[in-house]
C-alpha cells in the first residue's frame, strides 16, 4: 500500500449506491455520522469519459468535506489505488436504508 492510504466508501442514498475515493475518512464529532475529505476522481486526461463518473463529479462539485450517516454505509476498503467513483440504482436486491432512526422522540403527554 502506498504511503497515503485511499477508501473506497460505498453508501446508500436516496434509492441510489454510491461508490466514491477519499483520502481522510474519520468519525464525526457528529453524532452517528463519518466525515469523508479529499474526495478523489479519475484523471481528466482520459480520451473516455464515464457518464456514471461524470454524475458523481457534478453532486460533489465545490464539495470539501461530506457527512454521510453511519446507517448509510454499506462498506469501507482501504485500496491501493482509487478506481472510477460510481453512482448506481439501488436494485432491490440486499442493499436498503436501516429503518431505525438514531434518536426518538420523546411523546408528549
């Protein structure tokens, strides 16, 4: 592994998967949620541009630091080296949001 480690994130959003590189990735000092900077993208010098990639470059455009819940995550690796960042339509298969939100309400009475 290099010096610098690169994390692959898969989360679930709004019915879609998905599959972005960062460089940090830490706990939030927000309850239930991971921090994720220095997002990374493919190389602009390709003559192939990825429509999928494209995508997940334009909904984190000016993005420096994301929140993602901890419910969303499907899965965290540690690569080598990043690989082409995806967004994805959930097809009904395993993946699917956890129903139980962090807090409760308390009810009035």
């Amino acid at each position: 592994m290099s010096s610098t480690p690169i994390y692959k994130v898969i989360f679930f959003n709004q019915g879609q998967i998905f599959e972005i590189y960062a460089r940090q990735i830490y706990q939030s000092d927000l309850y239930g949620f991971i921090e994720i900077e220095e997002l990374v993208f493919g190389e602009r010098s390709q003559m192939l541009v990825d429509p999928s990639e494209e995508k997940l470059k334009s909904e984190f455009d000016g993005v420096s630091r994301t929140y993602i819940p901890m419910h969303a995550v499907v899965r965290i690796d540690e690569v080598a080296k990043e690989g082409i960042g995806k967004i994805s339509e959930a097809k009904g298969g395993n993946i699917s949001p956890f129903p139980v939100s962090a807090f409760t309400p308390k009810k009035s009475e």
